[in-house]
C-alpha cells in the first residue's frame, strides 16, 4: 500500500486553479464544484481529469448482531434487499442506469444462498459474521480474506471510478462500533438517528453495542477492530479502496458502512483520503457524525432514505460536471503557471497522455 501517493502537488495545483479562475466571470462562482474539480486533476495528474466506464458496487453481508434483536428500517432482509437491487425494483438501480454507472452487487457474507446474476459478484467469506457481542464478528483470517478479495475485485473492475456502498441488517451498527473504536468516538452519536429517534429503539441499539464494545475493550489495531466488529461488507471495501486508490481512481464513499471501510483502510494508507469524495444515502445523524471524522460533507443533501448507494449515484453527475469544468470548458488564453515547463503542461492537458492513469 505504500504505492498510495499523496495527490499534493502544489505546482499542478496552481495550475488547475488557473485554469478555472482565468476568466473573471468564473472566479468565485462555482462554490464546491471547484475544490472537487481540482481534486479531479490532483489525483489524475491531468489538467483534463475524464472518467471512463465509472462502477457503482454495493457490498451486502448479514451480521450477528441481529440475533440481539437489530432488524432493518424497512423489514427486509439483506437477500431480499440484494435481489431486489438485482431485478431493478429499488430506486438505486434506475438511477444507476440512467446515469451511466455500472452496478454490480458483491455478496461479501449473506446468510442465504443467492440464486446467480449478470452482476452478482460472489465472494462470500462466511454466511453472515458471528455475534460481536460474545465474541469476534469473525477470525483474524477472515478479515484479512475478505480485504484479499477486495483487492482482487479492485483490480478486475473496469474504468477509474469507483462509488462504494454497504448494505445489509446490521451493517449501521457494525460499523459504528468500527469507527467508534478506532477514532474514540461516543458509540451513541454514531447510533442516533435524529432527535426524534425513539428513545426504547435507542435503549436497546446501545445495550448491544456497548456490550459488544465491553467484549472487546482491548482491541485497537485496526484490522482487529474490524475483526471484531465486522462486517465482511466493511472489509470486502477495504481491499476494493485501497486497489482503487493505488490506480489514482477516484472513490466516491456512501454511507457509514464505507466511512468505516475508509477509515480502517486509511489506517493501512493514510493518503487514501485524497481520493475520494462523500455522498449520502441517508439522513441518519450517525452519518453526519461519520463525515465529521473525515472532515466531509456530502455532495448532496436530499434527505434520502434509501438503501446505500442511491446518492453515490445521485452525485455523480456533480463529480462528471466538476470534471467537465477542466476538460470540456473552451479555452481562450490560459496562462502557464511558473515553474512547470511547457511539455509537463502539455502532457496536463493531452487526455491521452500515460500520466492519465486508468486510460487505455
């Protein structure tokens, strides 16, 4: 992983804010699109950062927290809401068609056997983690199988976009305790879902993670937490990401069970966070609590309550349209920022220079 660069660049930098500030009537008038779009080129190297063939994928794997009583909001369970995605019967497989993005569904850990699909990727490492509450959601060996197979679905997608979602009951809960652990967060801000949360629900979520923090109060190296907490989704992501951003691909993170995914492979690589961006599937205000640990905030706040993924794919026409503002934009006289000689500034703006990673 030491294959992860930082995407700091000063000079190219400089550059890319030129190109966007070199007529007055554009400077200081694309608010976020602006930060977005230069970290675009940063992390393609490129002063015409495109993206090629962009891949939504949805890691889905059941938990053994639910034995304590966890359902999901919406009383579906995870093969369901897995083959549902699969038929085009939940909103994020529409969107996902309609903008362009290749969906794929990875099963990390569901319970049950699903029947095959085009765009089922099975790597299933267990059928469902154990119980964390009495013991780790799965062994040693498994958390690092699971970022094994990520790696290796990494490195078998096509294009330079990856957008990353978790789904599954009890995915929200597994990885709050991931990232409560591992940043020293209070379990309960992550676990709340607004105020109006209903206080016996709350009651309950907090005796099953604090007895599973209880159980594993000791544990702080990274891949142990996730060891001890799961999911397999979670660590499934881990690998994907760190492929990803090892090819300067940019990775758009949904929800809390890809904050945590980031957050243990940021252990791993701290410069992983230079390649990705963060979108929103949900209101929970356990999410706004997981942004905050990365600084973030959404592309996109629609108030959503969906299953994961539906704002990655919600927010990739802001990511395309930040992209567009470096590449498409008809260029009158751009002046070349000091430092940077004329054919490193001609390889920045050719599209097909083999500084673009992830381009044929």
């Amino acid at each position: 992983m030491s294959l992860i660069a930082p995407t700091s660049n000063p000079l190219l930098e400089q550059a890319l804010l030129g190109k966007l500030h070199h007529r007055e009537l554009l400077q200081g008038g694309l608010g976020e699109l602006e930060p977005v779009a230069v970290r675009l080129g940063l992390l393609q190297h490129s002063l015409k950062p495109r993206f090629i063939e962009p891949q939504l994928v949805i890691f889905a794997a059941d938990h053994g927290l639910v034995v304590d009583g966890i359902q999901a909001a919406t009383g579906r369970q995870t093969d369901q809401m897995v083959q549902q995605i699969l038929a085009g019967q939940q909103p994020v497989a529409v969107f996902a068609r309609q903008q362009g993005l290749a969906l794929s569904v990875v099963d990390c850990g569901v319970a049950t056997t699903l029947p095959p699909h085009e765009r089922l990727i099975l790597r299933k490492i267990a059928h469902g983690t154990r119980n964390a509450r009495v013991g780790n959601a799965m062994s040693l060996e498994q958390a690092h199988a699971a970022i094994r197979a990520g790696m290796e679905i990494g490195d078998s997608l096509r294009g330079n976009l990856l957008a990353c979602a978790g789904l599954g009951v009890g995915s929200h809960e597994s990885a709050a305790l991931v990232l409560a652990r591992l940043t020293d967060t209070p379990v309960r801000e992550l676990m709340m879902s607004s105020p109006q949360m209903n206080p016996d629900l709350l009651a309950h979520l907090m005796i099953v993670v604090q007895g599973a923090q209880g159980r594993h109060r000791e544990v702080t190296d990274a891949v142990e937490v996730l060891a001890a907490f799961g999911g397999f989704e979670t660590a499934v992501m881990v690998g994907a990401m760190l492929v990803a951003a090892s090819k300067r691909h940019l990775i758009m993170v949904d929800g809390i069970a890809a904050c945590a995914a980031l957050m243990v492979a940021s252990r791993i690589a701290e410069s992983i966070t230079d390649y990705c961006v963060f979108c929103r599937s949900q209101t929970h205000q356990g999410l706004d609590r997981a942004l905050g640990l990365f600084h973030a905030s959404a592309l996109l706040e629609l108030g959503l309550d969906a299953a994961d993924g539906t704002g990655a794919c919600l927010s990739w026409p802001l990511v395309s349209s930040a992209a567009a503002l470096l590449t498409d934009l008809v260029e009158d006289d751009v002046s070349q920022p000091a430092g940077i000689d004329p054919p490193v500034i001609q390889s920045l703006y050719d599209p097909s220079s083999p500084t673009v990673p992830g381009l044929p």
